[in-house]
C-alpha cells in the first residue's frame, strides 16, 4: 500500500489505527453537509475503514487518511476511486478536511500528490472529481489543480458539478 507524502502531510492508507481521527472529521455535520448531509456513526466510519481496506488490496489504490506531520493527527481523508465506485468509469478523486484545517491550503496540497499517483503511477488517462454545485471550496481545490468543469451530472445519489483533466493536460501543468 502507497503512503504519499507532502510538506506538511502523509497520507496513509484508511486503517483501524485511524479510526478516532477519521470518525471525529466525519461525525462534524459541517464536514458532511456537502457529502452526505449527516454526521456518520462510528459504525459506518469502521465500516468504511473495512470497505477501503478491500479495495487496497483488491485494487492498489482507495482512500488515504492525511495524517499531520508536524502533530501525527488526522486531519483529512482523500482517495483514488472510480467514479460511482463502479470500475467502468474513470478514475476519481476526492477529499475532505477537518474543519479546523479549511482553508489553510491542505486539501490542494493533497490533490497534487493523488493526481500525480493517477496519472503517473497508475497511468490514468483521465481522472474526474465531483461536488456539490454549492460546494466553491472543493470546486476551487479542483480549478486549482488544473480541472476544467464538465457540467453537472448524477452522482453518489445527487446532483453534483463534475470536473476533469486528461494525463496530455496534467503533464503540460507539470512541465510549464
């Protein structure tokens, strides 16, 4: 399993050992309003924690929990999945933060190090990410990483605004 690692950042893959940090992030209602519009039980975020796990295995790639470097707390969750979790769909990705951790450039940080993972070490030929049309934090992580809106689609249950960017594209970012 791939830990990744940024400035400020590891990211880990979701294990037991993460499951305080990322059950306190997912219990937040302001962290899930966008996502699922409800805190998450205890039980669901163990559950995750097994659903990831398999995927890991299965596949190589799922969610990784950000642990801070500086403190070693959990403070955001991201992933590699495909959209819809169904594998005849591009590459996805995702993240969330800690509230306390919104703003301060982490989830960008994040996103640079799970895209190269994508584009270079699985070699997507595409990778697409999905929010909430309201949610202009995570739409403007997704600008910043170089992807261009799509429009809006049904996903995850809800209508979501979809962005996207090719390998060709990622690579000109990386170069320039």
């Amino acid at each position: 399993m791939t830990v990744l690692h940024t400035a400020r950042l590891r990211l880990e893959p979701c294990c037991p050992a993460h499951l305080s940090g990322l059950h306190e992030m997912n219990r937040d209602p302001a962290v899930m309003h966008y996502i699922t519009g409800r805190a998450e039980t205890l039980e669901e975020t163990q559950a995750m924690i097994e659903r990831v796990q398999a995927r890991w295995a299965e596949l190589g790639y799922s969610w990784w929990s950000f642990i801070d470097a500086a403190s070693g707390q959990v403070v955001g969750a991201g992933c590699i999945q495909h959209l819809g979790r169904d594998r005849a769909q591009p590459l996805e990705i995702g993240w969330r933060l800690r509230q306390d951790r919104w703003g301060q450039g982490l989830a960008s940080e994040a996103a640079q190090v799970m895209a190269t993972f994508a584009f270079e070490t699985l070699q997507a030929p595409l990778l697409c990410a999905v929010c909430h049309p309201d949610n202009q934090a995570s739409a403007h992580v997704m600008k910043k990483l170089g992807m261009v809106y799509r429009g809006q689609e049904r996903w995850y249950e809800m209508d979501t605004a979809v962005y996207e960017m090719d390998r060709a594209a990622w690579r000109a970012r990386a170069a320039a």
